[in-house]
C-alpha cells in the first residue's frame, strides 16, 4: 500500500511537472517582445487586450469624423436638393441655352453629392435630413453658420411663375447667391472637419460651385 501511494504521489508530481513546463512554454510564446518578464500575469492580460486593439484598428479605419462634418453634411444635403429642385425647374421655363445646360450640370453633380453625404451620416449614425426640411434646417447648422443662399419660399414661388429672359435672370441671380453660401459651408469643413472624404467634396465644391459663379455673372453681364 505505502509503494501504491508513494507512484501515485511520484505520477502526480511528474503530471504536474508537465503541465508547468506547457504553461511556462505558453508564456515564452505569446512574450515575444517581453524578453524575460513573459510570466503567467502578462499572459492573462495580453490575450483581453488583442480584440480591444483590433477593436480600435477597425473603428479607425471607418474614417474619423467630428461635429463640423456631421454639421456639414446635415447642412449640405438640404442645401443640394434645393439648388436639384431649382434646376430642374430650368427646363421647361428657360429662355437661355447656356442657362439650361448649367441647370443640368448642377443637377448631375449635386445628385450624386446628396447620395454620399447621406451615406455617411447613417454610417456614423446620425439621421439625414427629411426631405422638405429645407425651410426648417436653415437654421440648424450648428458650426457652420447658417444655411447662406438658402432660397425663402417666396423667392421658389417667384422662380417658378418666371420664364424666359425673366426667369434667366432670375435664376442666375439666385443660383449664384445659393453656390456663395455652398462655398462658404465647404470652407468651413475644410477648415474644421476631421473626415478625409468629406474634406475633399468640400474643396470639390469649393472648385466647381467658383467656377459656375463666374460662369453665371458673366452671364448676367451678358443681359
């Protein structure tokens, strides 16, 4: 009986030894950079904190943003349909061939804008404009200012009762009044904002909406 306890107790002890020395080999592995100090603590604690860095990797590589993009693309969005709506009014009421064909540009670039800007406020889980909150929004851009350009629903009204040469010039005033204040909004963001695709729409805008007011004053100065 005392040999039988005596081998239990030697089988036991050498189990033992053994699974230290895997413990011991599962610590010098996962301690690679730790040199000497990779005990059974650091094992513990590293594991926990992989998922948490791959946690932080993915977050950041959704892109970082702030309050002046969210500002910008709750204030850009309301702003880009009005600009789409009186666009689409150029065609049937138009006098001027040149003033029909920047209504349609405006419209092509403006569209597809309001679709991502859209896109990434349900990414970082902010609500998009509803449409027709035009009005309502103009005074709800937080950093950015105000909705400069913005037309009132009388100035709509007049636009639409317009044609010809009166709706021209209409337009045209209106139209170049409404880019200053995109221009404005988008040197804003480029200022403040922290999202990288956001930054560039708005130096995009800022590029395209100056050139189209040139375009449209030469044309006033046409008349």
């Amino acid at each position: 009986m005392i040999r039988k306890r005596s081998l239990i107790r030697r089988t036991a002890a050498a189990t033992a030894a053994g699974a230290a020395a895997l413990v011991l080999a599962a610590c010098g592995g996962n301690g690679d950079g730790d040199g000497s100090s990779g005990h059974g603590g650091h094992a513990a604690t590293s594991s926990p904190s992989a998922p948490a860095s791959a946690s932080a990797s993915a977050s950041a590589s959704q892109g970082q943003h702030n309050a002046a993009d969210v500002a910008f693309a709750k204030g850009m969005i309301p702003h880009h349909r009005q600009a789409v709506e009186m666009a689409g009014l150029a065609p049937d009421r138009a006098g001027s061939a040149e003033v029909k064909k920047l209504a349609a540009d405006i419209e092509k670039a403006q569209g597809p804008e309001i679709r991502t800007l859209s896109g990434w406020l349900t990414s970082w889980g902010e609500e998009v404009p509803a449409e027709g909150a035009m009005d309502h929004s103009m005074h709800d851009m937080g950093g950015t200012g105000g909705m400069d350009g913005m037309m009132t629903a009388e100035e709509m009204t007049g636009l639409e009762d317009a044609s010809g040469k009166a709706f021209d010039t209409a337009f045209l005033e209106l139209m170049v009044k409404h880019h200053e204040g995109a221009v404005d909004m988008a040197r804003t963001e480029r200022a403040d904002g922290a999202h990288g695709p956001a930054r560039k729409m708005a130096g995009e805008i800022i590029d395209s909406q100056s050139a189209e007011i040139e375009q449209m004053n030469e044309l006033l100065g046409k008349g």
